[in-house]
C-alpha cells in the first residue's frame, strides 16, 4: 500500500510541474501582446494628437539654423514661447536654454529675461525678446553666442497655443498650482490666490502675468513654477497614460530642429532616470546687472556679461553648488519706470 500511494504522489507531482511548465510557457506570449498592445495605444494616441493639432490649422516653418553638433554628450536647445504677432513681428515671450545631458540623465533650464539689453550682429542692441523677429531662430543663436558664449545646437518654438493643449491633453481637470496672489490685469482671466487646478488657458496666463511691482523678475520665476507643475502631473499615472497624445499634440504646434527620434530619446531617457528634479537659473544672477533707459528700446536691463558669461558656464558644467543663491533680486526703486508692457 505505500509503494502505490508513493507511485500515485509522484505522478501528482509530476503533473503539477507540466502544469507550471505550460504556464510559464505562455507568459512571454502574454508580455508579447501587451507590449503590441503598448504599441498601438502609444501610436494611436500620438497620431490622435497630431490630428488634433491639424484641424485647428497649424502649419509648420522650415527655419534657418547653422548649428553644429558639441559632441559632448549633452543637447543644448532654444526653448521659445512665440509671443502673438503684432505689426508682422512676432517676438518671444518666452527665451530658455535648455541643456540634456545624456549620460547624467540631467536637465537643466536657463531663463533669460526678457528685456536683457543684447548685441545683435548686424543690428542695433536691443531686447533680447525682439531678435526672433529680426532674424529667427539662427540670429538669436548668433546673439546667445556672442553675448553669452555658448553654442546652441538644436530649438524648439512653442506657439501658445501649443502649451494650452498640451496641458488639457496631459489632465483635463488641470495642472494643481499654487496661484501666490489674485491676478488679472492684462490677462484674459481672472485667478484667484491658493491652491487649485487650471486648464491650459489660465496656467499660461499665470505664467505670463507681469503686471505688478517684480515684473519679469516674477514671471520668470513663475514660468519655472508652471514647468515643474506640468513636469510632476506627467509623471502621475494619469499623466504617463495620458503622455504620447499630449506630445502628440504638442508637435502638431511645435517647429523644431530636432528630429522625433531625438525628442523621444530625451523624453524617454530622463523619464526612467531616479531623480527627476530640474535644474534651473535665471539670466541675469544676482548682483550683475542694473536697469537703464534708452532712446530707441526703452527701459532695459543692462548685464555685466563677462560675471553672467561664468555663472552660465559653471551652471552648465555642473560646477555651481547652488543655483538658487545665484537668483535675481530686483531692486524695485531702480525699477520703478520699468515697462509691463
């Protein structure tokens, strides 16, 4: 009686490893179907967003750019706001550097103001926001070059609209931020101080709201409140499901030299890295600059170029312990006829 209870538990057990085997056998099929099924969803949802773009009647502009590869490792790009055009001219709302460092996984954001008092080859000095209308991107790469000394390989121009998009297409129900203060001169809503959700139109507006006693000093710092914003909601789940037709969406609106490849390498690169923080600084850095009234331009912020030049290039290298303390404090008397225009 034992032998045959032995022989019948060894045939049990053999059946359960064949049991297991053939389970474990299908596992690969299933990871093969979900990763198709990833495929088609992330396909179908970017093309929806493309489409998106396309019916609202963008167009894209091919745009003069004679850059040349750092073969560094890292990117360095042009991130512009297009500002609405006025009289022809389109001017930049919004003038960033941006810098992706491949092999740190590291992303850094510089903010110039825009009212810095620059040199433009062939032209007269002027704001740095009016050179994308006197010569686009390739000027503009020309100015950050000779003023700031670095060489910038790649851009990428937002249209407004754009950013309104994306932010709908990344949560409908809004970006969570925290709004410092009532708000509604020269924008085209009406925010109220806390914290809450805003849909695309007002989280731009917030952005570029200016019309108080900091100015560009406060926009600035708000534009990088509202990256980080929009950074933290993507990396949610509702965010990373929502994500391809949101950069869909965005490259329907975005004019860029940088090819779909190169976008989604950095996108996916800085996306499975740990830490996801950005790091950023904001041109001019304390202590080297003053306003000062011109004939032709206005009211503009004049910089010691050679101190922002250093501070720019150890940010850059990962040489500045802390950025933050390198931050513009505004003195508000020398400011007092400064435009808000």
């Amino acid at each position: 009686m034992d032998n045959e209870y032995k022989r019948v538990n060894r045939n049990d057990t053999g059946t359960r490893k064949k049991l297991k085997l053939k389970k474990r056998a299908y596992i690969p099929l299933i990871l093969l179907i979900l990763l198709i099924g990833a495929v088609i969803y992330i396909f179908a949802s970017y093309q929806s967003g493309l489409n998106t773009a396309k019916e609202d009647g963008v167009e894209h502009e091919d745009m003069v750019f004679n850059s040349v590869d750092n073969n560094d490792g890292r990117k360095l790009f042009l991130l512009l706001g297009a500002d609405r055009e006025e009289d022809g001219a389109t001017r930049t709302d919004v003038v960033m550097l941006g810098q992706y460092d491949y092999m740190q996984k590291d992303l850094k954001l510089v903010s110039i103001m825009r009212d810095v008092y620059v040199d433009i080859p062939g032209y007269q000095n002027y704001k740095i926001n009016s050179v994308f209308s006197l010569g686009g991107v390739e000027l503009l790469r020309q100015t950050i070059a000779e003023n700031f000394g670095v060489q910038v390989e790649d851009y990428i121009v937002v249209d407004y609209q754009a950013f309104e998009s994306v932010v709908d297409a990344i949560n409908e129900e809004g970006i969570t931020i925290d709004v410092e203060k009532d708000m509604s001169e020269k924008i085209t809503t009406e925010l109220f101080a806390g914290e809450q959700k805003l849909n695309g139109e007002d989280l731009l507006e917030y952005a570029r709201f200016r019309q108080d006693a900091e100015g560009d000093f406060g926009r600035v710092r708000r534009q990088q409140q509202v990256i980080s914003a929009v950074k933290d909601e993507v990396l949610t789940a509702r965010g990373i499901f929502n994500l391809p037709h949101a950069m869909g969406t965005g490259m329907g609106y975005v004019n860029t030299s940088m090819g779909n490849a190169e976008l989604y390498r950095m996108a996916a690169s800085f996306l499975v890295r740990g830490d996801k923080d950005i790091d950023s600084l904001t041109l001019p850095v304390d202590g080297s600059y003053q306003f000062m009234d011109t004939y032709h331009a206005g009211n503009v912020i004049d910089l010691n170029f050679e101190q922002n030049r250093e501070v720019l290039h150890q940010f850059l290298n990962d040489e500045l312990d802390e950025p933050e303390a390198h931050a513009p404090e505004e003195n508000l008397e020398e400011n007092d006829e400064i435009s808000h225009e």
